[in-house]
C-alpha cells in the first residue's frame, strides 16, 4: 500500500509515474530549489533543465514507500527504477512545502538494493 502524501509531492510522484514533465513542474514554487547530487537547481527553469537531463531521459521513475514528518520537512523513501546504472536506486526525497507548492526538494541516495 502506498503512503499517504501531502497533495503537492502526491502530484509530483503521479507525474514522475508517466513521466510527465510538465506535471512533475507543476507542483513546484516558482522559486523553488532543488538539490540533488551535490547541484543546485532554481526555479522552474533550473529544474526543468534537471528532469529534461536526468530524469526524462533514462525513465527514472521514483516510487516511495515511505513517509515521515522531520524538523518541518515531509521526507519520502523509496526506490527508484529506470534505465541507468544501478537501476534501482533507493532515495530519500526531503520536501518543504507552503501554499501547498514544493519549495525545497533534497534529493539523496539511500542504498542500493538487489
């Protein structure tokens, strides 16, 4: 069974599920950031730019199984599948929401699994 997720990274995972660029834009904060593998991306275009290279391309498709409140963040577990080396990956993908938009995203590895 899949975790309950606040209505903005629940919007987000859908269309990460279809690959659907624009769906996976729409939930950001027009100002928001992204960090994610030691880069920095901001705004709509810096994270346009990040899953137009990244994510789009090798059909990187995130699936959490987890979900937890910290420190004010809403942080989500699970792995990723798709066409690259490793594939799948486990992630950590720590949100902070407001106005119910994603202002922050810190993606990390978690392990790799078999």
């Amino acid at each position: 069974m899949a975790p309950t997720l606040p209505t903005p990274i629940a919007a987000y995972v859908e269309a990460n599920a279809r690959l659907d660029l624009e769906g996976m834009l729409r939930p950001f904060a027009d100002d928001a950031v992204v960090r994610d593998n030691g880069a920095v991306h901001r705004g709509r275009a810096g994270i346009r730019s990040l899953l137009e290279e990244a994510v789009i391309p090798v059909r990187a498709v995130f699936t959490p199984d987890t979900v937890r409140h910290e420190d004010g963040a809403v942080v989500v577990d699970g792995p990723a599948h798709g066409d690259f080396p490793g594939s799948p990956i486990r992630f950590t993908y720590r949100f902070t929401l407001d106005d119910d938009a994603i202002t922050t995203l810190v993606i990390t590895v978690m392990e790799i699994t078999s």
